[in-house]
C-alpha cells in the first residue's frame, strides 16, 4: 500500500518550520514576486519541490536497482505490469 493512501486527504495540513540560506530566502522570495506569487504561495511551492524531489530520488532508486538488467527482461517486466493495470 503507498504512503499517500494512508494520508487523510480531509487532514489538517502539516506546519513545518524550515532554516535556509539566506541566499536561498531571498532568491526564492524573488522569483516568487516575479512570479506574482503571494505570501501564502510559499508552502505551496515548497510542496511541490518535496514532490519532485521525493519522485527523482524513487527514479534514481529504481534505475539504480535495474542497472546491468536486460533490456528483453526489463520490457517483460514493463508489459506484465501494463497488463495487470489494464487487466486486474
């Protein structure tokens, strides 16, 4: 089961308090007005980066784990799981 279907969607948001460079505050804080984002913004842009970031480090992890696999087995792999979605 993943993690996102153990979340209550319904949840009250998660309240993190972050420390950055002052460098990073300020060039963030910039691209956002240049963005014409607003104070409130902020939380969602860095809930996006986690996403992504969260994503590249499973990508990383899987092609790490599959470095070397043939690429006959790897596509029979690929078909099998296409199916069993396509299929249930």
């Amino acid at each position: 089961m993943s993690m996102s279907l153990l979340i209550d969607s319904a949840a009250q948001p998660a309240r993190w308090s972050l420390t950055v460079s002052p460098e990073v505050d300020a060039s963030l804080r910039e691209y956002l007005g240049t963005q014409g984002m607003k104070k409130g913004d902020l939380s969602r842009f860095v809930e996006e980066a986690v996403r992504w970031r969260l994503f590249d480090q499973t990508v990383e992890a899987i092609r790490s784990r599959l470095e070397g696999e043939d690429d006959a087995a790897l596509q029979a792999l690929i078909d099998d799981a296409l199916d069993a979605v396509r299929h249930p």
